[in-house]
C-alpha cells in the first residue's frame, strides 16, 4: 500500500530556509563576510564567485543548469504524503506538510525530471532541502524509485542529486523502508547495465547517505559538501575517541576514496557531459 495520494502539485518557489541564501539586495558569505550582490550570485547558480562557498540550491534550480537550453519534462508532481502514524509534536505532521506546500509550492522534498544532458537523455531526481530539511519520507522513495524504473523502461543514464538531513522521523518505519526500496531499485538497474551518477551537495546526512546517495558508478560532491551518516558527537560518543577535523567533508571522503569527483557547480553541467561522453564511448 502507498503511503500518498495523488494530487495536483505547483511550481516551485524561490526558498528563504535555514541553510540557504538569505533575503535581500545584497548577501554576506558565511565563509569570508564578504558582502555579494544577489544577481551576481544567482548568475553564478548561488556560488559567491571569490570564495567558491555554495548556497543551497533547489531542485528546479539544478534541472534548469544541467539540462540542454534548461529544457525538461517534470514527473510525479502529483503524489503526496499523508500522515498514517497521526505524528504531533509542536504541530500535527499534516498540518507541517500543508504549510510547508504553502510555502514552497512543492508537495514534496524531491523531484523527478528528464531531459537531455550535452545531447545525451538522463532521468534526474533532486532534493529540496527546504522541505522538511530534505528528509525522506514515501514520497521522497517513490519519486527517487520512479526516477530509476523510468531509467530502465527508457534504456537513459540516472542522475540523483541529494541534499538531505536523512530518514523523516514523523513517517517512522515507513520513512526507514525507502532506503531498502531506492537500493533495491538500483540493483535492478545495475543488472540492467545502466549507468548512475550520484551527486552529493551539502548536506547529505542519514537514511539518505545510507542507501542511494554512495551507491553510484559514480559518486561527486560539491566542494566542502557535509557528508556522513551520524553525527559527529553520536560517533564520537559511540567510539569514545577525538575525530578528525573535516571528517565528514566532501574533500575528507574524496581523500578516503568515498567520493570520485569533486565539482564546483559551476562546472557541473560540463563535468556531466564529460562523464556521459565516456560512459557513451565504453558502452
């Protein structure tokens, strides 16, 4: 039985979260306090141009850089998640997701696209961490589950973006069965021989790093991406030692072998046409 229901669904909104690029003319980086204007910034896909720190990004924002002319087909905007456990805590959790559709005009934490990449046809899902900290819940597995199916009725390359705090508590057992049903998915679409591309942006945390987030052929992420499964202070009480300094770090998992590439999303578009051009001359 699904967990969500089919309604009709908008068009996203520019977000205004935690974690993500404030109001405002202009816009101090977290990294250097130095003060950008906003239209320089979203010229740059929400990159301050001398730091190189990136701002969140939304779903459509990543569909409209990847994708040929920023031309695609969006797909599943009509499933919604309901609330089957009742879950309150400071409010119900079907009220949190009507103001959170309010809000931004999504009914959900991911989205489902396709379209062309430097020529060559790729099924996309992406994260939205603006709602509800990009957790994964039903809906969030079955976009991602349909994304890859789509992949393998259409014989196209996958691309998940993620951005994410992990499993969506108010959803409990049912938010922790996705990561089983996104991994065995993407079993089947590597017996299929099909190839995926797993980009990681900032953060990629939980039920989401556990399951299709480190399963790609291959796996990127975005420069000083937060990337791990735990917390810090959980491992570090679990393990009763000091971590190192950056562990969870795009660039301490690229020095581990957890991470293949590094990608400044400027360059992103361009790194995937290099990728699907090889992937293309080995097929």
């Amino acid at each position: 039985m699904a967990w969500f229901k089919r309604q009709k669904a908008g068009i996203l909104t520019d977000r205004d979260e935690k974690n993500e690029m404030p109001e405002g003319q202009w816009v101090k980086c977290p990294k250097t306090g130095e003060i950008v204007n906003r239209r320089e910034l979203e010229d740059n896909h929400l990159v301050v141009p001398k730091s190189g720190y990136h701002f969140s990004m939304d779903s459509m924002g990543y569909f409209k850089l990847i994708f040929d002319d920023g031309q695609f087909e969006l797909f599943d905007e009509d499933l919604e998640a309901t609330d089957p456990l009742k879950f309150t805590d400071r409010k119900s959790y079907s009220e949190r997701l009507k103001a959170y559709r309010r809000k931004f005009l999504t009914n959900d934490a991911a989205r489902a696209a396709m379209g062309t990449v430097g020529g060559h046809v790729v099924s996309a899902a992406a994260m939205d961490f603006s709602f509800i900290g990009g957790s994964m819940g039903s809906v969030v597995g079955e976009v991602i589950s349909r994304a890859i199916k789509r992949t393998i009725d259409r014989r196209t390359a996958l691309l998940i973006i993620s951005q994410s705090g992990g499993a969506r508590m108010m959803e409990g057992a049912l938010s922790l069965m996705q990561m089983a049903k996104t991994s065995a998915q993407l079993a089947r679409l590597d017996e299929a021989g099909l190839p995926y591309i797993s980009l990681m942006t900032n953060p990629t945390t939980g039920g989401v790093t556990a399951s299709f987030a480190m399963l790609g052929d291959f796996n990127l992420a975005e420069p000083e991406a937060l990337i791990g499964f735990a917390g810090p202070r959980v491992i570090r009480e679990t393990i009763g030692q000091d971590l190192p300094d950056g562990f969870q770090s795009a660039e301490f998992l690229q020095e581990h072998g957890f991470i293949d590439f590094i990608v400044d999303r400027r360059q992103l578009r361009d790194q995937l046409i290099r990728l699907l051009d090889l992937i293309q001359e080995e097929a």
